[in-house]
C-alpha cells in the first residue's frame, strides 16, 4: 500500500517557516513500533539510551566547555537529509524493507499536488528520530576507529541525541566531513570545537557555568504561565537569584491554579513541595491524592462500519486541558 504525507506548514521563528509532514494515523503505530526496535537496538550496541541522552549529552557540553577537549555540532535539517539510497547502501536489506513497509513514499503539497521523496522520513516519522541518532552514531564510531579511539559505552568522550552530536576535538573535523559526504550539513552557527563555549540539547555552557536563558512562547493560558512559573524557579534556585516579585506577578495574572509535586510536567500546574500542596489528601498505604491540569486523551471514531483508515477522525484538540485528580505514591510515581 502507498502511503501518502500530507503537507503543511508552520512558523519556525519571525523569520522561516518550516514544512512539517502529517503521517497516515494507522501507519504511525507501526512506525513507533519499529522506532522502538531501534531504541533497544542504541542501548545494546552503543550504550545510548534516548530516555536519558539528553542530560548526558548537556554534561558532556558542560564538560567539553571546562577541557575544550570534546566538540559539539549541529546539523541543518538532519531528519530531512538522510536519504533512501544512504540506507540501501549501507544498511541490510531486510531492514531497509522493513522501513521502506512503513515509510511514506510521496507527500500531497497544499496545492494538491503529489511528490515522490527521496529521504527516508520527515520528523512527523514515527522512526526518524532513533533512526538518525543510528546513522550518526555509526558516523562517530567509524572515525573514532580511524583514529584509534575508543568509543566509550557510559559516553564518557562521546554522545548523540538526534542531531546534537558531540565528539572528540581531534575527530570533529572528520566527523564534519564524513557527514558531508553522507549528504548532511554542519551547521557552522550552532557548532563549537574552539573557544570556551559549547551547547548541546538545550544546555549553554560557558567555562563550564550554565548561562542558558529563560525561553518562554507563551503566558496567555494558566498552563503556559504554569510551564514559565515553574521554569523561572528552576532557573533562580540553579542560579541562586531569588526574583519572588516576577513569580508572584505571573500567579496574580493565573486565575485559579494547581499546585503539584515535583514529578508532574510543568503544564500540569504550580510545582511546590509537598506540605504546600493546597488540593492533597492522603489516601493510606502511601498514597496521595491532588489535582492538576493534564491534556484531554485523544479519541479516535470510525465512520464507517468497514473501519477504513481513510475515514478516521479525531475528536479531542491537542491542546485541550482539563482538571483531574490524580494520585502520587511516596516514590514520586503517578496514575
């Protein structure tokens, strides 16, 4: 069966848009599963587990800024530059069909038309991510061979999470080349092998301090007041700046709220300790009761009594929140 994206298009930053790839609904499953296989596939053979690279990949930023020994690079539109005939070549047949089974071959641009593509996947692929983290670990393993390195299983000299590679000083040159080669750019503005600084996964490290700002893209909803509130105490406890006036401005302008524990994602409401905790009630055996905003569960109906993938319709919005209670044992684990 060929599967067909749908294109659209959204606003990057103030200046680019970025064309983004909706995937056929029943298609995504299977892309998740085999994007699973290759997860435990990077824990086995590389010792990268995608659940925690992202801290590691910071500490080894914040590490290369301290030495100047380990390099960080970025590359462009990494997803979109992998191609078919990259993984033809190099990868075994059986999988490669495996992924040409559940990739989608062509993609209708808004104007209707259709397009055949030539890279693997775009990153509304439900493999792409783990996928290209596979390809630019084999990049890092077969120059650090070349140069008679050892690539280190715990990622003690080496690491990559998507398109946030770092590396040894001595091989970032070849590792930036042979990426070339590959069909990937280097993204000269975000990578950094002199000088004191380095950033990876959305960690900036100057002689090893953390000077990494607060980015917020929205306060109009309680929610994303709750995400800034939350983010700003995280920043002033790390940087030991107490800014109680700016905190206590943005829950004036919150409205009725939630206060939740500290394992709760920062949308879900306001994270205090637990003896602040306005909604708590203990339940016995360890377990606590409070409340806390989560986004609406998404539902599929089928229209039809064949239930055709083609006639699949959603019916809860991706950014519906609603109140609930929920309930925390003492081990910080949730339900």
């Amino acid at each position: 069966m060929l599967m067909v994206l749908e294109s659209l298009s959204v606003c990057k930053n103030t200046l680019y848009i970025r064309s983004i790839c909706t995937e056929p609904t029943v298609n995504m499953w299977f892309q998740l599963g085999l994007g699973n296989y290759l997860r435990i596939g990077l824990k086995k053979t590389f010792g990268i587990d995608l659940e925690n690279q992202q801290q590691k990949n910071r500490d080894l930023a914040r590490l290369g800024s301290e030495t100047g020994d380990l390099a960080t690079l970025d590359l462009e539109s990494a997803s979109d530059s992998i191609s078919l005939g990259l993984l033809r070549r190099f990868f075994p047949r059986s999988f490669v069909s495996m992924v040409e089974l559940y990739r989608s071959a062509q993609v209708e641009l808004p104007d209707g038309n259709i397009e055949e593509l030539h890279m693997v996947s775009g990153m509304g692929n439900g493999f792409t991510f783990p996928l290209q983290t596979l390809v630019f670990c084999c990049v890092v393993k077969a120059c650090y061979t070349w140069h008679g390195i050892p690539c280190r299983r715990n990622g003690g000299n080496w690491g990559v999470f998507g398109d946030d590679i770092i590396v040894e000083k001595a091989t970032s040159r070849d590792v930036a080349r042979l990426l070339s080669l590959l069909g990937c750019t280097v993204n000269t503005t975000k990578s950094f092998v002199e000088g004191p600084f380095r950033e990876s996964c959305g960690g900036d490290y100057h002689l090893g301090v953390d000077v990494r700002g607060v980015y917020l893209k929205s306060l109009r909803t309680p929610q994303s007041l709750a995400i800034a509130i939350n983010t700003l105490n995280r920043w002033s406890a790390r940087h030991g700046i107490p800014i109680p006036r700016t905190v206590q401005t943005l829950l004036c302008h919150m409205g009725p709220y939630h206060t939740v524990p500290y394992c709760e994602s920062d949308d879900a409401g306001v994270k205090v300790p637990r003896r602040f905790h306005r909604s708590r009630r203990r339940m016995g055996h360890g377990f606590t009761q409070y409340n806390a905003w989560v986004v609406s569960t998404l539902k599929l109906v089928f229209t039809n009594e064949d239930c055709d993938s083609s006639t699949m319709q959603t019916t809860a919005k991706r950014d519906l929140f609603v109140s609930c209670s929920r309930i925390r044992t003492k081990s910080g684990n949730r339900s």
